[in-house]
C-alpha cells in the first residue's frame, strides 16, 4: 500500500487554511496546520513532510526566513502562498529556495494542481531504479548524476539536492561546454515564458555550487560563470 502524502499549510488566516485542508484531503493528503513562522519552521524541522505549502506574510517568521531556515537543513519541496505578486516578492521567494509560487487570491484547483505536480518531481528524487540494463547514467570526473534513481554524488558523496536544483544541474550537465542565458534557463527549468526574475537562476546556481563544494571543490566549478551571458556546465579532468 503506498505511503500517505503528508502536507503542512503554514497561514495565519484559519479560512484559507481550511480551504486548502478541504480540498487537499479530497486527494487523500495528510494534511497539518500551523499559523506561525516559528511554529512551522519547528514543525518543518522536526517531521518529514512531503510537500510545505507556505504563507509569505505570517506571525513572527515571515515565510522567506521560515523557508531559507529549512533548506539548511532540509530539501522539502516548498510552495509559497501570498497575497503580494510584485516581482520582488517573487524573486525573495525564489531567492530563499522555494520551488513554485501562488499568489492569492488563487483557485484551490489550481494549488491541488501544483502540489500534484511539485510532488511527482519530488518522488523522482528517491526512486531507485532496480533494472540496471539500460540505466540513464551521465558519469564526469568528480561528478555522477543518476536520472534513474534522481540521485547526484559528488566524488563518492551524495549530494541532498531540491527538485529544481536537480533539474538545474542535469539541463546543464546534459548540454556540456553549451552557454545558457537566464532567460533559456528560465524557459527551460522553471517553465516561466516571462522576463524579470533572472535573480532567481543566479541564486540556484549559488546554492547548487555552495552544496557540491562542500563534498568536491572540483565539482563545483563544474558550473561555469560567463560572464556578461549565463551560465554553461564544464567537464574538469583535475
């Protein structure tokens, strides 16, 4: 029998909350609640949830700080719910590590819609693939990713990537010594048809560095800088 989903909406109004535990139940979610930054950030810490559906404006901790202290320690897919859709507070969310972004007021078929989607990403991450005759391997110095399992090591250590800095690496990584402009990556990786939140592919990248240099300096510079262009993955032989 599969495992049950398990999500937490974090919102301080007890109606919206409710809205989203009704429609999300429906799919057979298990769904818990909290209507503070610190208590979600205790919460999103101490369980394992499947899926964080996030309040940007909340009590206490505002949902980017709550969100920026769980990617320390944890890769939980994050939706960001608020009610201010200018473009700084998109990319503040983006910024922080968030994978998808809903302002309100939004359809409640809408966010079923999204968690559907971010979770199915996110199952991927631990899929282990069984069968190893025709694996989808991309093997480097320094650096293996396994597109079957959704899993990346670097010099022999497994790196905890979130879903999009996964997808972000392997785009890259498929299309060696290729430049990739923000806007291609945007396209590409995050789907977006729109302009203006470029910051958002700058500050993946910065994480996806800071994450492989941690386990293989020479992983990281794997993820090459062009200047004045984007950004281009480059095999390292040293």
């Amino acid at each position: 029998m599969d495992k049950q989903i398990k999500i937490l909406v974090v919102d301080d109004e007890e109606r919206i909350r409710r809205l989203l535990k009704m429609y999300l139940e429906r799919e057979e979610y298990v769904i818990e609640e909290s209507d503070n930054g610190g208590d979600a950030l205790k919460k999103a810490l101490e369980n394992d949830y499947d899926l964080i559906l996030l309040d940007l404006m909340l009590p206490g901790k505002d949902g980017v700080e709550v969100c920026r202290e769980i990617r320390e320690k944890k890769a939980t897919p994050i939706i960001m719910l608020t009610a201010k859709g200018e473009e700084a507070n998109r990319v503040q969310g983006f910024e922080a590590g968030t994978d998808d972004y809903i302002v309100k007021p939004f359809s409640p078929r809408e966010v079923v819609l999204r968690v559907k989607a971010l979770l199915r990403r996110a199952a991927n991450m631990t899929y282990v693939q069984t069968d190893t005759t025709a694996k989808d391997v991309l093997v480097f110095p320094h650096l293996t990713i396994d597109n079957d399992a959704h899993r990346v090591t670097a010099d022999g250590k497994e790196v905890s990537l979130t879903p999009k800095e996964y997808e972000l690496l392997l785009f890259l990584a498929k299309s060696p010594d290729k430049v990739f402009d923000r806007e291609q990556l945007l396209k590409e990786v995050w789907h977006y048809e729109f302009f203006g939140d470029l910051r958002t592919v700058d500050t993946h990248i910065k994480r996806l560095r800071e994450k492989l240099n941690k386990v293989s300096p020479a992983a990281a510079k794997m993820i090459v800088t062009v200047w004045g262009v984007g950004y281009k993955f480059e095999v390292v032989n040293e």
